[in-house]
C-alpha cells in the first residue's frame, strides 16, 4: 500500500483516501490546532490553496490535539472556526494522532522525511508541514515555525508543479 492509497476519513466522517483527497495533485499536508500560536498560519495556507489550486496543488489539513490540547474541538466546531475564521476552502481530515501508539498510517510514512535542518521522526508540533508529489512521494518537510509563504516552501512547491 502506498501514502495515497491510505484510508482516512474527511472532516464530516466520510472514508476516503489520502489519493482520493489529494486528487492526483501535489499536496502540502498541514497538522492543524485552532487554538495554538501558528494558528494565524491557516491564512497563509488559503492563500496558497488560491494562489495554486488551480495549478494542480492542495492543502490537506489534519486537525490534531495531541500538542497542548490545542484542537479540542468536534468535527462541526473545527470546520466552522476554519471556515469563519480564516475562509479555509481545502480539504480537511478527521481529527486524529500524529505521534504516539496511536499514530495514523500517513504519518508513519510522512515522519521519515528530513527538515532542512536534518531532523527527522515525530512530529514536533502544530503545523508540521510536508509537501508531497503527485505519485504520494514526500518531496519537502518543513517545520511549525516555518511559515506557509516561506520561499523555500514556494521553491519547493513551485518545483513539483
């Protein structure tokens, strides 16, 4: 099984897979908390979602509260902050674990993958970035307090379009 043949469910419960999410397009998958510090960041990941929707890219947004109970919320309460807050039009997932025992097949895959800095493994914080190719291959991890308009993060993305 490849990452984009992974099961997850949307926000709203319905299965899916990561494949079926991304549609055949370059990704950048974002662990989201409504309450955290990085939260601003959302801002700048619709920015890209409309600056390069159109070119064959996606924000996926994972809403996870294992980091300081930052995304305490329901499934309905996430999508209306999201939407309300920061008019977020890219695909969300179900809340679920990124570290731990309980961690989600996606991220087994995505914690392989090295920062600039050379680090790899669990993810540190809220707003963990990773940019994925077409073919579900992790091109670029990028961590929290690297913002979504970060020219290394446009490089990277623009590179894969």
């Amino acid at each position: 099984m490849t990452l984009l043949d992974t099961p997850i469910a949307l926000l709203d419960g319905t299965p899916s897979t990561l494949g079926e999410i991304t549609g055949g397009r370059v990704a950048l998958i974002v662990n989201v908390a409504s309450q955290c510090g990085f939260t601003p960041q959302y801002a700048g990941l619709e920015a890209l979602q409309q600056k390069y929707g159109d070119q064959g890219f996606t924000v996926v947004g994972v809403p996870c509260n294992q980091f300081g109970a930052q995304e305490p919320g329901t499934s309905d309460q996430i999508a209306e902050f999201c939407e309300t807050s920061f008019g977020v039009s890219f695909p969300m997932t179900e809340k679920l674990e990124v570290n731990g025992p309980g961690r989600h097949p996606i991220y087994d895959v995505l914690t392989l993958a090295t920062t600039a800095s050379g680090k790899t493994g669990d993810v540190r914080w809220n707003f963990e970035k990773y940019l994925v190719d077409s073919d579900g291959n992790v091109a670029a991890r990028f961590s929290h307090p690297v913002p979504p308009e970060d020219p290394r993060l446009i490089d990277a993305l623009e590179e894969l379009l």
